[in-house]
C-alpha cells in the first residue's frame, strides 16, 4: 500500500522553526522536465573548501577538517567524513591568480579515502601557491 504526504512546512515538535530531515541513500528526486529521477544523495556535494596557499588558512569549507602545505603551489585537503577507500571519487579544482605570473594547470597530485592533495603551477610549469584556492567532492562517503 502506498501512502502520499502533502504538507507545505515540516517544523519541529515544538513548532519553533525548522526540523531535522534524513533522507536514505535510495531517496531520488524528479527532474524539471518530469520525465527522469535523480538520486539525492549522490547529487550532493560530499566536501568543498575554499583556503589560502600562501598560510594555509581556511575561508570557509564543509567536511574539511584541515588543509596541509604539502609543497610549493600544493595544499592537502583534509577530511572530516572520510571518502570510500577505493580512490573513485571527483574532485574538483579552481584558483585565482591575482598578479601577472599567469595560470597554468591546477591538477589532482592524490586521492585518498582521507585527503585530496591538488597541485597548483605557473605559465611556466612551476609550482605556484595561489590565493584563493578551492577544491569540491562528488563521491560516495566510506
């Protein structure tokens, strides 16, 4: 037997505001058009983070727990939930170059179940702290 709940708000018992919502890794959305499904959870992005090379500070970030100077131009990003193990997930990349030295290549050095470490370099090839820099992850949590 199937049931439907047509609701406009879902508030908490106390009737104050907002309410906790878990969804199971099975829950799916329906597209725009309405003609496909999407899975939710797999849509969602497990990790973003946006930090400085140049002090290894963190502006602001989810499931980041810390960020690592590894090398010049190449910062390790720290997770709180941890990845799968297998490595099979996408990060990905974006930074700003706020002189003339010019952008090259912002690549993946590693993929960890706990970390990701990204590698910045110059025009030149050389590597390069940039300021800022970001890195998001699509993926299964472990």
């Amino acid at each position: 037997m199937s049931s439907q709940l047509n609701v406009d708000t879902i508030v908490d018992k106390a009737g104050s505001g907002g309410s906790n919502v878990k969804m199971a890794n099975t829950s799916t959305y329906v597209s725009e058009g309405g003609a496909v499904t999407q899975n939710t959870v797999q849509g969602l992005a497990k990790m973003w983070c946006l930090a400085s090379m140049a002090d290894n500070s963190i502006y602001d970030s989810f499931n980041t727990s810390s960020v690592d100077d590894d090398a010049t131009g190449q910062l390790g990003f720290n997770y709180t939930n941890h990845m799968r193990a297998n490595g099979t997930y996408a990060p990905q990349v974006t930074g700003v170059v706020a002189d003339s030295t010019g952008f090259n290549d912002a690549g993946t050095a590693s993929i960890l179940a706990d970390q990701v470490t990204m590698q910045a370099s110059d025009t030149n090839g050389s590597a390069y702290d940039m300021n800022p820099f970001s890195v998001t992850v699509h993926g299964d949590l472990a």
